[in-house]
C-alpha cells in the first residue's frame, strides 16, 4: 500500500464538476481580475471566520506582510514570535524593517508560550514614562506580539492577550494552518484569526482552505484596516491611476482563485471534520505505545489538524523506513529558525530555545488530509511501531 503524505485529488474529484462549471463562467466572461467572485470570496470569508473584513492576496506571506503594515510595526521595531514555525512568519517581520525577538514554545501543545513572553517582557524590557515597551539587550522598541496557531491548534490567546494588554502590544496572528480552528474565550468559542486586531491566513493548496495555486488573506474588524490593506495590495491606487499612498504592490489575488475559494469554503467544516476523524484513528492506534507523544489538544481548543504530529526517537531512521514502506511524512520544521543560518545576525546560539530545539528534533509530520482513510492510517500506524526502535 502506498500512502502519500498528502493528496488532494479526492477533495477536487468531489467539487469536479462545479469547479470546471466556474472556470468555465470565468474564460466566457473573460474577466480574470477583481470581480463580484473576489467580493463574494471576501465577504464569505469574513463571515466564516467571525470578523467585518477580509481582504484576500496572493499569498500567506503577502498576507503576514500586509498584516504587520496594518497594525504600524515598522522599521527598527521589535515582534515578539516563536522559532518554530515556518520561515514566512519571520520573513513578513523584516520585509517590514522590524527585527523578529524569538520567545520559545510550550513544549507539549508546540505553541508559543505566554509564560516565555511573560518573562521576556518583564525580565528584558523596560516600560518607559509614555508606556512604550523597550528591549533592554537591543534598546529597541517592542511593538507587537505574533504567535502562530500552528499545525492547527490554536495558541493560547488568554494568557497572551492579557499580555499584549498590559504591555500596550498589538497582536498579529498567523492562522496560515489554522483555517477554522477555534479557542474559548470567556465562554464563547471563537475562530483563529479573529483575536488579535489583524489574523492572516495562507490558501497554499496543501493548507486546510487551499487555492488550485498561490493565495492569502487577512481578517480585520476595523474598517480602517481593511481599507489601508486594499490600497496596499493594489499599488496604492484609490481608482484608477489615483495613487495615494507610496507603499504600494500588486498583491491581488486572481478571479479564478477567489471563486474556487468560495466553492472549497463550504465544505471546509466538514474536511475539517473528517482531518478530525483521521486524528482520532491515529490516536485510537498509537496512544498505548510509551516510545510515541502524540499532539495534545487542551479543553476550549479545536484542533484542526493541518498535520498530524507526532515525536519519536531515531526520528531520520523511522522517516527511512517508512519512506521505504511508501509512506509520505514529513518534518515541520527540521531546525529551528533561531539556528537558521539566515538569522544567525540575530545572535542566537544552540541552547538558547530548548523546547523549539528538542521539538524540532524529534518531530515526524504523518500522513493527514481530508480524504485519507481508516485502512491507510491503519496501514501507517502498523508500519510506523515496527519501525520504532
Ligand atoms: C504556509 C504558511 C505561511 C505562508 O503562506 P504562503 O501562502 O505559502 O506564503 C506562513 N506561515 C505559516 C505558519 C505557514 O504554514
């Protein structure tokens, strides 16, 4: 049996027919950008994620980038986020000319902890007079925090936003895998993306919501926000060859996309069901064996499962041999980015974020998408405690 890491044409051979309906209506219709599809696009969008405003874009990063740009973190300006994530969090930070600060996770959830954050804000800053946060080690102001819902669990948003309060912080979220993910906040369960002022997600086509190629989107309840991102997105422009702001890119995101998008969105609840349904068949499989930690999912969260992880020993042999078995897994992410070389300027040094250094380590991403079914994880399970030491 072969199980791929992931594959997605189960979801496209169930939508078929009324994905080649719309592309069908756009090349008749001609019209491949902007459009009632993006509007609608948007407007569902928001409406899905519990927000007034989305404004797609190209991509995840794009949408990271617009995010930061919209809350004011600029040039010379510090973000608090974590080591373990996916480059483009970090990448989106400096494109803006702010310097990223890296606070280590929880090690069981693989979240950024608050109690990291606490201890960096008090014990590395300084509040001055007008209530600006400064790094003591760097002397730079410390604007905004950026914690990623990552793998699809959300981060823990109580204890954070009680921070980024205090501390006068802004809040970004990158939801890039968290597409419908939620967390209990004083007793009403609210989606990822809708907690700090700005949430951006990625429709990467591997992502839980994922385009047939390259998209993004940011949530916002401010009609302000909303409206700088717009402009920023489409070269500054208020109409046509009116440009009233000098930062300005083409980040739209295509017709084709958008109305694909819309199509794929409702269902997402139900694929989201059944990446749930898949979990819970790999748990019901594995959880007796000691030598596997399987991903936690702590009461008022949902888990989403964008990928199934799980930590084991000999990590790069149990790859091999169920690479061998054909058996797709993956590792997200391998090194941490505090010892990525591309950030070896920031100073730090292994040892410096032990929980973002050990997870990384013995981290294995198993197979996980909608349509995979009980006989492959049953198949993955198997191969995988053989191939434990
Ligand atoms: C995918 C991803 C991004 C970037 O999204 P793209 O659409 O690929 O640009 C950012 N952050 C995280 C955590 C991601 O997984």
């Amino acid at each position: 049996m072969k199980v791929p890491f992931v594959d997605l044409t189960e979801q496209h051979r169930e939508i078929r027919d009324e994905i080649d309906a719309v592309i069908r209506e756009i090349i008749d219709q001609s019209r491949f950008v902007g459009g009632p599809h993006v509007e609608t696009f948007e407007r569902d969008f928001a409406a899905y994620c519990g927000t007034r405003y989305a404004v797609a874009c190209k991509s995840g990063t794009d949408a990271l980038k617009l995010a930061l740009m919209a809350v004011g973190v600029g040039r010379g300006e510090e973000v608090i986020t974590v080591p373990h994530t996916f480059i483009a969090t970090v990448e989106a930070i400096t494109s803006v000319g702010a310097h990223p600060v890296f606070v280590d996770i929880d090690k069981a959830t693989y979240q950024m902890s608050p109690d990291r954050v606490a201890e960096f804000l008090e014990g590395e800053c300084r509040v001055e007079k007008d209530g600006r946060v400064v790094n003591k080690n760097s002397e730079r102001p410390v604007v905004a925090l950026l914690p990623v819902h990552l793998y699809g669990l959300p981060s823990d948003m109580q204890p954070l936003l009680a921070l980024a309060d205090r501390f006068g912080l802004k809040v970004i979220e990158d939801a890039a895998q968290a597409h419908g993910a939620s967390y209990q906040l004083d007793g009403e369960a609210k989606r990822t993306g809708t907690f700090g002022q700005v949430g951006a997600f990625s429709f990467y086509p591997g992502k839980n919501l994922g385009a047939l190629g390259e998209g993004g989107a940011v949530v916002t309840d401010e009609e302000d926000r909303d409206q700088r991102m717009r402009l920023w997105r489409d070269h500054g422009q208020s109409e046509k060859y009116v440009h009233v702001s000098a930062d300005g890119w083409n980040m739209r995101l295509d017709t084709l996309q958008c109305a694909v998008l819309s199509l794929k969105l409702k269902r997402l609840d139900e694929w989201n069901g059944k990446r749930r349904q898949a979990a819970q068949w790999y748990r019901e499989r594995l959880q007796n064996d000691d030598r596997i930690v399987l991903p936690v999912e702590p009461s008022g969260r949902k888990h989403v499962y964008h990928l199934f992880i799980v930590r084991v020993p000999n990590r790069h042999q149990v790859r091999e041999e169920l690479s061998k078995q054909g058996i797709g897994v993956g590792l997200h992410y391998p090194i941490s980015l505090h010892l990525q070389k591309a950030y070896q300027h920031l100073g730090y040094k292994p040892g410096d974020l032990p929980a973002s250094e050990a997870v990384a380590e013995s981290i294995l991403s198993l197979p996980m998408f909608p349509h995979l079914t009980e006989e492959q994880v049953d198949y993955v399970c198997h191969s995988l405690t053989a191939a434990l030491p």
